[in-house]
C-alpha cells in the first residue's frame, strides 16, 4: 500500500501558493516609503498613544466618575498587553510556517517556558507575603517540601531570570531542532513529534513532584524588582502604573521584534527559508544545508516565543501547565492562518482579531463560543487561505478571473 | 413508617390472623422467637438473635435476613389482629393508596388471604426495624455461612472469602463440613483457604503449624498480612515454618504481577489498535491528517448510548444485554456517515494540503465537542451489559476482565477485517490503486472521487466501533476523543505510515512498553511520559517509522 | 468589541469605536434608584470543568429567579422600602485559567458588579483570589477544597477537610464503620487531593496507624488505565479491613469504578468527589455501596430539602436544560443556592451592597438551608455545616448511613498539620499563629 507522500503541493491539487508575498510591491518606492510611514504611526499609537490614553481621562478614584470618554480603562490596557505578547509569538510562529514551512504545534510549550521563568522569579519575589509567610513559594509548602530545590535557586536574580527567560526556551529548541531536523523529519511528521513533545512535557508539569506547582501552576505574584546597577527598584504588580509600564515594555519588544522578523525575512536569509518552504530538496541539491537554516528559525521563534510568555505573565497573574497543552498550541496556528501567513502584519493582525474575539466571544455568547471559533478555524481554511492580509488580493484575483472569463466568451 | 422504638425485647408472640395464612412448613416456635427478638431497638440484642438464628440452621429464615439487612423487615400490626413480622417489599396500589404486598418473615412467601388473594398493608400499620452496621455485618457472617451450602459454586466460593475475611471459630466448623462435601475444585481451594486462615487463629501450636504449612502450599495472598503478625509472636518453630512460606508467597505474588502486567500490555496494546485502525487508513492510506477522528469515536460511543437507551425502553429486559451487538454496526454506520459528510464537504478540497487539513478538522473536532455537550449534556450513562462484567479468574489472584477479553477479540476481528477488505475484495483493490497511482486509476475508469469517500467512511467507521468498544472500560462524554487523539497519531506514526502492519505492531509494542515502564517506575505518568520520550527518540532514528513505505517517492 | 489593527484609516474607525463604547459603559454607569443590583456569576460552561459547573450557574440563576419572584433585594432606607431586582451577568471562562482571571478582572472593574458567585477549581479560585483582594470583591466559593486559605474577599460554603476528610475516615476508623485499619489513598495529582491526603496522614498516624498500613499513590488527570493500580490495591488490601480512600477528579472515576468492580476487588471505597451529579451520568451498577462523604445529599428527608429538589427539577425542564428528566441536586449545588441567600440577607442587613459592610454582616449569618440550618463562621469566612456519610444506591442516590451530631465547625488549618495556625479576620488579619500571643 503506497501512499501519496504528503507535501504541501501535490499534481491533483491547484497551485496555491499560500501567502501574499509583499516583497515585489516594496519594490515600488513609493509604496516603501508609505509602509515605512505607516509602521512608524502604528508603533507610535501603540507604544505611545495608547498608554497616554490611560493616564489622561482617569476617573477620580472614590468617586463614582466613569472617566473621559475616551479613557482606556485599566482593564482593556491589560488585555492589551497581553494581546500583544501574543502577537509576540505569533511573530516567530509565522517565521517558522508562514516562511519557512515548519508546522511546529508546541510554541505554546516554550511560551510556557520563558512564562515559568517569569513566574518562578515572581514567586521567589512575593516569598514571605505569600500565604505561608515563608521563603518558598506557597506550593511548596502545601507539598511538604522544606527546602528550595537547587534548579528554584536562580530564579532568585533578576537578570539571570532574563537571561534564562531566552535561553531555555531556545536550548530546548535547539536540542529538539538539532535531533529532528538533522533525520530530515518534516511536515506532518514533524507537527505530530511537536504535538507528542507537547503533551508529555504538560504531562510532566502536571505532576506535583516536579516542584513547579502541578496543575495549579504559579500564582500569587505580587512585584518585581530588577536591580539597576546595585539599586534594586520594586514595581508592584497591583499598581496600575506598573501594568502600565509591562504593557509599554510588551509594546516596545513587539515592534522590535517585528523589526528584526522584517530585517531577516528581507535578508538572504529570508530567501532561503522560503524557498524551504516552496521546497526544501532543491535547496539541498543547491547546496545548502536546509537544517541549518531551519534550526535557527525554529530557535529564534522559540526565543520569541519565551519572551512572549515572560511578559504574559505578569499581566495575567498566572501560569499553568494547561497553557502548553496541544489545544493551546493549535489555536496559536490558526491565529497566523486567520492575519495571512507569511505576511508578519498578518501574524499580529492574527493574533488580535482572533483574542479579541474569543474574549468577546466568551462574554456575549457564553457556551456557544466553540461553535463560532470552530467555524472560524474551517472557513479561514476553507475560503481566505492566504488570511485577511491577503482578502483583498484574494477578491482582486477573482475579480480578474470572472471578468476574464466573460472576456473570452 | 416509623421505626420501632417502644417493642420490648421479648413481649411479642406470633398469633394467626383473622385472614387465615396459606400453610407453610410450621416454623419451630425457638426459630419464631428469635425472628420476633430482633424488633428491637438494642444492637446487642439484635446480634444475638441473628447469631441464634445463624445457629438453628434453618434454611427459611435466610429470607428473613436478608430483608433484616436490607431494612425491609417489619412489624405488621393489623386492624383487627395481633403483631407480627412481615417481610414488606413490594408495592401495589389499593383504592389509590399505595400499599406494601407482604410476605411472611418466615420463608420468604407472600401472604395470602383465605381466598388467595395476596394480602397487602399500607404503610400506617407497618412498624420498620432497623439496623446499624455492626448488625449487619454479623448478618451478613451468618449468610455466608448459608451460603457455603448453596446450590452455586460461585456463591459458595465468595461465601468462604467472605468468611475468612470476617468470620471467626465458629466458622470452622462449617467451613471443614462443607469442604468435605465439596463437588467444585475451585470452591475447594476456597474453602480450603479460608478453612486455614481461620485456623491460623486455633490456639494450639500444632494447628497453627498446619495451617501456615497448608497456606504455604496453596499460595494464599490473604495470608501475609496474617502471618506478618503472627510472626511478631511466634515461638521459633513456628517462625521457622512461617519465614519460607512468605517468601515463597511473595515469590508467587511477583509472578501473579508480571503476568498480569502481560495480559494488561496486550488489553492496552488492543486498546490503541482499534483507535489507530481507523486513523491508519485515513492518515496512512490516504495522506489526510484527520484531527476529528477522536470525535468519530465520540460519535460511536454515543450512538452506543442512543442504542442502550432504545432498548432500556423498547425491549424486554432479558434481551437488554444484547443492545451491545446492535450497538457495533450502528456505531461504524453513525461514525462512518459523519464521516463521509466530512470528507464531501471539507476535506475533499484540502487534498494535498495536510497541515490546512489539519486545521479545518481541529475545527470540524470543536463544533462537533460542543454539539455534543448540548444534545447530551456532559455525562452520559452506558451499562456493562451483564456477560460482559466481572471476569475470569485463571489462576488465584488473577482475574481477567471479560470487557477487555472482549475487546482483545474484537481488535483481532477487526484487523482481520480490514485485511480482508483491503487485499481481497474489489472495493479493496480499487482503494489501493487509486492510493497508489491516482492518475492511472482515473484512467482505468475507477471513480476516484467516490472510492476516497469511501476509504474515508471505512476508517471513520472504525472510529465509531472503537468509540462503542471503549465504553466497556470509559466514559461516555463530549471530550472522550481528546483523551485519545495524541496516543492514536502516535502510534500510526511510530508503526510507519501506511503500512497497518505496522500500526498494530507499533499499538502492541507501545502498549507492552507502557505497562512494564508503569510496572517499573511504579507511576502511571512517568509510564506514559517514558513512552513518549522513546517515541521522539526513536522517529530520529527510523523517522519513517517501523515499517516505512517502500518505494523511490520523493517528497518535493 | 475593540480591533486593534495597523493601517492608518482602519486606526481612526478603531478610535471611534473604542469611543462609543467607553461613553456606552460611561452612560450605563449613571443608576438609578431602584435600579437592578448586578451579580457576576463566574462559571465554566465549556471545556472540561463545565461538566460540574453548569450545575452550579442554573442554581445560582434559579436562587435568582426566586428572589425576583418575591420582589428581589429589599431595604428601608429612611422610612422607603426599596426593591432591587437581581440582574445576573453571566461569563464563560470557558475552563481557561487565564480567561478566569480575566473575566474576573471585567465583572469587579467594567460591570462593577456587587458579588461574584464562582470558582470550581482551586486554580480557578487562586487565578481569581488576586484579582478579588485587589479591588475589594467578594466571591461566594460553593465547592468543597483543601483549606489552607483565608481570604477576606471570599466567603466558603464548601466543605473543609475537617468537615468532609475527616470525619469520613473516623468513620471507617469506628467499628461502626468496619473497623478499617489500611488506607489507600489514591487521588488525582493536583493540590485538592494533595494536601487532603497530607492532612489524612497526619490524622492517621495521630490514631497509630503505622506507616506501612497507608499507601498514597496519584494519576494524572484524565487518566483511563487502572488496571495496575486496581491490581496494587488487590494486593494491598489482601487480609482485609482496608479502605480506598479515594480523591480521584472528573472523568477518571468511571473507569477506575469499572476496573475496580471487574478485577473482582471486595475493599471498601469513599469517595470525595464523587456526588449526585457525577452518578448520574455513571454506570452506577459498578458503584453500588461505595461510601461517598458530603454535607449534603438529595435524599436527606426534610419538606425543605423535597421542595427544593422538585423545584430544581422543575426549572430544568421548564427552562429546557440539557438532560432535564434527569438533574439532580448536589452539595456544590446546594452550598451555591444557600450562598445566594446568605448574600441576600446579608445586604438587607447591611442596608448596602458595600462590600465591607456585606462582609461584617455575613459574619455568624444563619439561613436556612435545604439540608437544615447553616451558618457562617464568626470569624474565619467559613461555613458550618453537617457532615453526612452516604452509601452509593442504584439509582445513583445515597443513603445515608452515618451522620454528625449537629454542624460542624470549619477549619481552614487543619489540628493535623497546621495546629499552631488560625484563620481570623476580626481579632487578627486572617492567618495567624496561634502562640504568638
């Protein structure tokens, strides 16, 4: 029994090359000048407006004032942020599928990580405000265990939790990478070795004895403070000036990210990834080694990845293993696939529309969510592969053809 | 119905009531007066007459203390008659009045009146007598006392466990009486056991000796504990007896484990068999990442529900058992229908494109969850029919569940099954050649349209039998295929895509590996996280998979 | 519903509309007298908790429902008896621990609702108890935990160990109860059953159990294949007079019943987790006489208890429920329908829905109940309640076989393992060490 080896581009199926690939049009200046324009404006309305908008027009507190009107409460801020540091992963994500033809279902597990760095150093913060009033963290107490583990023992420090908040995500990648790339695993096999890494690694986390708070994850945080040339800074996370601040952080990382996203898709490099993608034999026959190329793509988005997380978390106030599971995982694809894969505009937009919705979802609709995303998840697929970026090339090019059509006849 | 609280102890006697009663065997008036002794209200009391009942050897008044425990055991005081016990279960209607059909406490028989019709009480005139726990322990002692001498071996042999967990010397004696008369070997055995752990207790050191000898030799389990602490006390030579046959016990135990974890490996190895057949053929035969088909299986399980449902209430209650034949082919046509419209109206156009595939169906798999949950609700209920509860017991200790002999079976059927529609029909012989080379099977006249719909029907099929066979050991509930969806990828990945040799030979060796890694680290997560680690580790070795797909196709 | 998207004129539109919105929210927040008292009801109605927690959202509406029917919230204030019907804004969490801390976040902060009523898990409950303490909410938390919490922004009407653990094993402990002398504890592996089974051990050896009669072993969740396990506890319990203590969550139950009854074990069994909700969409024919502890169950034979019942039934099918020919009630039920009706008296003692104010009033509370009288504790948030030990029947009732003499009274540190440590928010701030004097 012979199977039709499984690729992306097969004879019975047409020709659809699965991104609006925008590098052409840049070449028109113009068109360059205003993208450029209109990225500088939407980082501003991000990073600056916005959050101004939270300053001014605050309600008097005690008082029954509901602010300006246009006010950006707290609590839509907050979302906000996290929204962006979902846009954050879906960067790296589009980087590995939308260019490079990776289908990886466990960013949500290095999201995790550099989330559990994160929340590991806020656990050791809140230390003796927490409920036990002990050193260690209130999970450990309720588990019997007396002494903080030796790998708890970093997470003490402020910037070495930085720095493993990029490293271990991307070490783990980049093992993982190393192993499955170098035997040439690809395409569907990989995504189901990345859903089978998903799931055993959220097994593990589920388990107590792995001292990192079993299936109620981490909670409780209650401040950081990062240490400035030996001046040590406490920032509350209650304050709302403080969410404020992780919120400007989460969109500062984001346009710098986008940056360097655009800067290597735009690179050589950029090219050799996609032509992984268009395939990934040719490329080898030319002579480059494509595993190379794809592990570092998979450890840059994982290294995004973990950033994401690590600035998740302290907007959300939690991190649990149920974030890593191979649903989470799946839903972060169909952000990518809902902007435009291969468009890193379409990954962010992606990521907003999708979370926004879900949370509006989930409010209005309550119990009849599933159906609208699930819905969503067939109709992207379906009818708008290239997205939303790519909708109005999408109806152009069908435009064209009708009329073309009606030409000829 | 109030419960008896002013009864002295001995102050009521039987009289015969105006109603005459149909004769009975005239029950001894020392048996009667017992049976009155236990309306009252004194724990201690109630046991003696239950331990004096016990005694009498009468057979009639098992019926009597059954109802006793069950608290269905009542003082009748009728209109115009004197008090007596009546056993009261049933329930008739009188006039509109709901009222209790009586039988006589003595045997068990419904009362009649004197021209045969059944006598019945409304619940004014019945007074219930109740009972605590240690009460019915010490009823229940006694029933199995009874119950070594009844008809059935499988009661005699529960009956004898049951005494030697609870008995006590008394019991010994009934015990040596009905091993002698024992027809049934396993009872025997039972008895036999049950006979020396109660003798373990005797206070001569002969005894004592013979009995941990005689345990030794029949491997008991239940000793240990027993001798352990009879070890604390022993006297040398009894330690010197009691010290090997531990060991030796223990030794015996290890083996019962190990092959027990055999015979676990192969039910699990099953298990993920059946999940994986249906998923190989689509997956491996066809190239389409099907993410829904744990949702097929849910679609089986349910349409096992619906089935269950019918015939709870369209058909006699002895053919209820029957509903799980009838519920195997419904569930392959429910899954297998839903999964042609699947296939018609989604996948059909995402041939080609696995990774979207992928996508559309996770979808397809939320909105068939939560569909699910609001037309049942979260948990349904499914019922074991009857031959298939309980298990076979092959060697002492180990007991082999019938649901899962059951399912071994099945599996082996359907493999067979799918062998012989693959290699040997003509339906079989046109999915091959359109799986291989679409273009010429085209060419050749073969409608490749409807055979793809048709092969994916057939796996989803398989799905929904899977999902009706794994109601016997789950739930039924709308995220029932999310708990399986990872295990089946894994495996038909790991057994080499498109080749279900290897998808059974992966599902067996992953089900072994599983249970001896779950032996060895003694958690049931460390199992299955090992398992998955080794599963990532060996696709870089073979990424192709145990049994990969001969040929010379190059992915481009 | 706010689009952040990039593009200058799709910016402008997102502008305006965020603008409408916020004066949309602003021109709600101007109430009236008389005007509808808002609640949150924080529950799962999706993924894998809303099997239990739907139960908990159809109470709470219905409590709701009954209030309104006799005029809603009522107090004089200057002579003027008002009335304020109860609005209910309902949220989906959707069993997202994130998502629970958001919504959390919505209902104190853009709904400014009064109450919360809420929370299944306790990660549900920790993901949300941040969110509570910060802006001075109040939760009403219906389900049974593990203790070891003393929040003032919730108040518990579940059970504490000590009114649920405890008195169970004393039970089995009892001659009454069997005598039982070896434990196996076996739970699911998160912190509920963790840190039930740690106070349980500490009872345990306190009443000189040895160690080598207590065996604890843990599965994961959604964990199907308990056949090893069975065959340890056969094994184990060789010689008798041994009871499974069991905390296994959710779907797992099933199988490990099944498996339970098929490997032919005879050790007696008492559940934690396992009520009438769960029987009823089990086999039960697996679970017949297994022991389950709770402060509350359908059968308990009060009127009070026999109208609310029917009157759940009732509302069941007339507001077309999933599986309405077969709801039943249980004690998260029960403690969530009494929780409404603590708040609502409280408030019309109080004279306001003020959250400090609502709180001193709660404090020594009495309603009552379906099951009888309860009471809120004094001091410590949480509820006194009757211990009740039910034996499984065939119809997936219990019947009730053991019973404690009165309420209990909770708390939260267990004697066992925390016996220097108390919950007390009016001489202390919560949490405090009992010697420290």
């Amino acid at each position: 029994m012979e199977p039709q080896a499984p690729s992306d581009v097969s004879p019975q199926a047409p020709r659809v090359l699965a991104v609006a690939s925008p590098d052409h049009t840049l070449r028109d200046p113009y068109r360059r000048v205003s993208a450029g324009v209109g990225l500088i404006i939407a980082a501003l309305v991000l990073v600056v407006v916005l959050p101004l908008l939270n300053v001014i027009g605050r309600p008097l507190p005690g008082t029954e004032d509901v602010g300006a009107w246009y006010w950006i409460s707290d609590v839509e801020l907050n979302l906000l942020g996290r929204y962006l540091s979902y846009a954050l992963l879906a960067l790296g994500l589009d980087l590995i599928w939308g260019y490079t033809g990776i289908l990886s279902l466990c960013q949500a597990l290095f999201f995790c990580f550099g989330g559990y760095c994160m929340g590991m150093y806020l656990s050791l913060q809140t230390g003796a405000e927490g409920v036990y009033e002990s050193t260690l963290p209130d999970f450990m107490v309720w588990n019997r265990v007396t002494e903080l583990p030796l790998f708890w023992q970093p997470f003490h420090s402020f910037w070495f939790t930085m720095a493993l908040i990029v490293i271990v995500p991307s070490l783990f990648a980049f093992i993982f990478g190393f192993l499955t790339f170098r035997s040439r695993v690809r395409g569907v096999y990989f995504a189901v070795l990345t859903q089978a890494l998903a799931y055993s690694t959220w097994l593990l986390f589920n388990r107590n004895s792995m001292n990192l708070g079993g299936t109620n994850g981490l909670t409780n945080f209650k401040k950081i403070v990062p240490t400035f040339f030996g001046h040590a800074t406490t920032f509350r996370l209650s304050e709302p000036g403080v969410q404020r601040g992780l919120y400007v952080v989460t969109a500062l990382f984001l346009v710098a990210a986008y940056l360097l996203c655009r800067w290597i898709t735009r690179s050589r490099l950029g090219r050799v990834l996609t032509a992984i993608r268009d395939n990934e034999n040719r490329v080898r026959f030319s002579g480059y080694n494509p595993a190379n190329f794809k592990l570092f793509v998979f450890t840059l988005s994982a290294a995004l990845a973990g950033v994401a997380g690590a600035l998740y978390v302290p907007q959300t106030g939690i991190i649990t293993p149920g974030k890593m599971s191979v649903a989470a995982s799946i839903d972060m694809v169909i952000w990518i696939a809902v902007g435009g894969r291969g468009t890193l505009v379409g990954a962010v937009l992606g990521a907003l529309i999708v979370n926004a919705g879900y949370s509006y979802f989930t409010t209005h609709f309550a119990a009849y969510w599933p159906y609208f995303l699930g819905l969503l998840f067939v109709a992207v697929v379906m009818l708008i592969p290239r997205g939303l970026i790519g909708l109005p090339a999408q109806l152009r090019e069908r435009l064209a053809r009708s009329s073309r059509r009606g030409q000829t006849e | 119905m109030r419960s008896s609280r002013q009864l002295s102890p001995l102050a009521v006697f039987l009289l015969f009531v105006t109603p005459a009663v149909r004769a009975q065997t005239a029950p001894p008036p020392a048996v009667v007066q017992q049976i009155d002794a236990l309306a009252t209200d004194d724990g201690t009391a109630q046991r003696a007459a239950v331990a004096a009942l016990g005694e009498s050897g009468d057979r009639n008044v098992i019926p009597t203390l059954e109802a006793l425990r069950e608290e269905s055991l009542y003082v009748w005081t009728p209109p115009n008659g004197t008090r007596r016990m009546v056993i009261a279960r049933d329930k008739t209607t009188v006039d509109d009045h709901e009222q209790y059909l009586l039988q006589d406490a003595y045997g068990g028989a419904r009362l009649h009146q004197a021209d045969g019709s059944e006598i019945s009480a409304p619940a004014e005139e019945l007074q219930e007598v109740s009972v605590d726990r240690r009460v019915r322990t010490a009823i229940q002692v006694v029933l199995e006392r009874f119950k070594l001498l009844d008809s059935d071996p499988v009661v005699r042999r529960a009956a004898a466990k049951n005494l030697a967990d609870k008995g006590d010397i008394i019991a010994l004696e009934a015990l040596a009486k009905a091993q002698a008369a024992e027809p049934d070997p396993a009872a025997r055995t039972v008895i036999d056991e049950a006979y020396n752990l109660l003798k373990l207790s005797a206070p001569s050191d002969q005894d004592k000796l013979a009995a941990i000898s005689r345990l030794g030799v029949l491997r008991s389990a239940d000793a240990v504990p027993r001798l352990e602490e009879l070890r604390k006390t022993a006297s040398p030579q009894l330690q010197a007896v009691i010290l090997p046959t531990l060991d030796h016990i223990r030794w015996w135990q290890k083996v019962n484990r190990l092959l027990y974890a055999v015979f676990s490996g192969l039910s699990l190895g099953s298990i993920l068999v059946l999940m994986s057949l249906g998923l190989a053929i689509t997956f491996g035969v066809m190239g389409v990442i099907n993410m829904a088909h744990g949702e097929l299986m849910m679609i089986g399980a349910y349409a096992t529900f619906i089935t269950q449902n019918w015939f709870l209430a369209h058909v006699p209650a002895q053919a209820f058992g029957f509903y799980f034949l009838a519920a195997i082919p419904l569930s392959f046509v429910a899954a297998g229908a839903a999964g042609y419209v699947l296939e018609r109206g989604v996948i059909r156009f995402l041939y080609g494109r696995p990774l979207e595939t992928l996508l559309a169906t996770w979808g397809v798999s939320l909105i068939l969850i939560q569909a699910a949950r609001f037309w049942f609700g979260d948990l349904t209920a499914v019922a074991a029919p009857s031959w298939l509860s309980g298990g076979i017991e092959v060697i002492a200790g180990v007991q082999l569940p019938y649901n899962r002999l059951f399912i071994i079976a099945f599996t082996m059927l359907c493999v067979a099954g799918v062998y012989l529609l693959l290699l040997r029909s003509s339906a079989g012989l046109r999915i091959r050649a359109v799986m291989q080379n679409r273009a010429m099977s085209a060419s050749m006249g073969i409608a490749t349209n409807r055979v793809d719909a048709f092969t994916f029907a057939l796996g989803s099929g398989l799905a929904g039998m899977a999902g009706c066979a794994l109601t016997l050991i789950g739930n039924v509930e709308p995220d029932l295929g999310q708990n399986y969806i990872v295990d089946a990828f894994i495996v038909v990945v790991t057994g080499g895509v498109g080749k279900l040799v290897g998808t059974v030979a992966a599902a067996l060796g992953i089900g072994w590996l599983n249970t001896f890694l779950e032996l060895v680290t003694d958690s049931a997560v460390m199992g299955k996280v090992l398992i998955l680690v080794f599963v990532i580790l060996f696709l870089q070795r073979r990424p192709s998979g145990l049994f990969p797909p001969t040929g010379r196709a190059v992915e481009y | 519903m706010k689009i952040y998207q990039v593009g200058a004129v799709r910016r402008t539109v997102a502008t305006a509309v965020i603008g409408t919105v916020v004066l949309c929210m602003a021109a709600r927040g101007m109430a009236d007298d008389g005007a509808p008292i808002k609640v949150g009801i924080l529950h799962s109605l999706s993924g894998t908790m809303a099997i239990s927690e739907v139960s908990l959202r159809d109470v709470d509406l219905m409590a709701i429902d009954e209030i309104n029917a006799k005029g809603g919230v009522c107090f004089t204030k200057e002579g003027k008896k008002t009335c304020h019907k109860i609005e209910p804004v309902v949220v989906d969490p959707a069993s997202n621990w994130d998502l629970f801390a958001e919504k959390a976040k919505q209902l104190l902060l853009q709904d400014k609702v009064a109450i919360v009523f809420g929370c299944w898990t306790s990660v549900s409950r920790k993901s949300v108890l941040p969110v509570f303490e910060g802006n001075n909410g109040l939760l009403f938390y219906p389900v049974q935990y593990e203790g070891e919490e003393c929040s003032d922004a919730v108040f518990y009407t579940g059970a504490a160990p000590n009114q649920q653990a405890i008195p169970a094993v004393e039970y089995l402990m009892s001659e009454e109860g069997g005598g039982v002398k070896k434990f196996y504890l076996l739970g699911t592996d998160y912190v509920y059953p963790r840190t039930t089974n740690k106070i349980l051990r500490a009872m345990l050896k306190a009443k000189g159990v040895p160690e080598e009669n207590i065996r604890e072993e843990y599965t994961p969740f959604h964990h199907q294949d308990y056949q090893q396990i069975v065959q340890k506890i056969k094994e184990f319990s060789a010689g008798g007079k041994t009871a499974v203590i069991s905390t296994i969550n959710g779907d797992s139950n099933v199988p490990f019943y099944k498996e339970f009854a098929n490997q032919g074990l005879t050790a007696s069994d008492v559940a934690f987790s396992v009520a009438e909700d769960e029987l009823r969409g089990m086999d039960t024919s697996a679970l017949v006489g297994h022991l389950a502890t709770w402060n509350y169950y359908e059968s308990v034979d009060t009127p009070a208890n026999k109208a609310f019942a029917a009157h759940f039934k009732e509302y069941a099918k007339k507001h077309n429920l999933p599986d309405a020919e077969h709801r039943v009630v249980d004690d998260p039920m029960e403690a969530s329908y009494f929780g409404v009706y603590l708040w609502k008296q409280a408030v019309e003692k109080a004279g306001t829905t003020d959250v400090d104010a609502v709180r001193k009033a709660l404090y020594g509370m009495e309603f009552a109940a379906p099951s009888g009288t309860v009471k809120i504790d004094e001091r410590n948030h949480h509820t006194w309640r009757p211990v009740l030990v039910g034996e499984i029947k065939k119809d997936g009732q219990f019947k009730i076989i053991h019973r404690s003499k009165g309420l209990v009274k909770p708390e939260p540190w267990s004697e066992y393992t925390s016996p220097d440590k108390g919950c007390d928010w009016v001489d202390h701030k919560g949490t405090y060490e009992k010697n420290a004097k």
